[in-house]
C-alpha cells in the first residue's frame, strides 16, 4: 500500500493491488514481457521495487534494467525502481490491455 494508502487495482495476469505511486512502472514492465511477481513503493523507507519471474530476468536485462539476482533460492530477482532503471522504465510504453490502472506515475 502507498504511504498515503492509495492503491489500484490491476487486471495483468489476474487482477492485483498496487501501490498507485508506482503502478505506471508496472504496467510497463509487464506489457514489456518482463512480469512482476510482486511491487512497494517504499513508503518512503526504502526504494520502490518489483520482484519478477526468475524467467523474465534475461528479458530484464536485455531492456537495460539491473536485477538483483542474488535471492535465496525459489526466490525471485528484484529491480529497483530508482536511477538508470527508473529512466529505462519510463521509456517504455503503457500496454493497451492493462486495465483497472491510474496510469499517472507519481514517483519524483
């Protein structure tokens, strides 16, 4: 949930809450063919991030994104939402067939 408790609901594989403040970033990267497993904003403790598939890391990488491959095992690799990644992510276009999202990305 957003620090502010503002979450929307998403239909990607099934439907989802996420945090709004960074829901645009997931949008993205799931219609990027990179799926997210998991997402936070942060709430303003830490860096927002998302988890993704360990099958999607490859296809992560070859977009420019950095993923933190070193989880337990089972476990699943993780991308921070900050920096080079977060200029990679905002380039990339919103999918059509996302529904349910604010599509405004309000991270600063």
């Amino acid at each position: 949930m957003c620090e502010w408790g503002d979450t929307v609901e998403l239909a990607i594989t099934r439907r989802v809450r996420v945090d709004r403040c960074i829901s645009g970033a997931v949008i993205r990267l799931n219609a990027a063919g990179v799926h997210t497993t998991g997402s936070c904003c942060g709430h303003g403790k830490s860096a927002a991030s998302v988890t993704i598939y360990p099958s999607c890391a490859h296809r992560a990488r070859s977009l420019g994104l950095v993923v933190d491959v070193d989880v337990p095992a089972g476990g699943c690799p993780r991308i921070e939402i900050t920096g080079g990644n977060a200029a990679v992510i905002d380039a990339l276009p919103l999918a059509t067939g996302i529904t349910g999202a604010d599509t405004r990305d309000a991270r600063s």
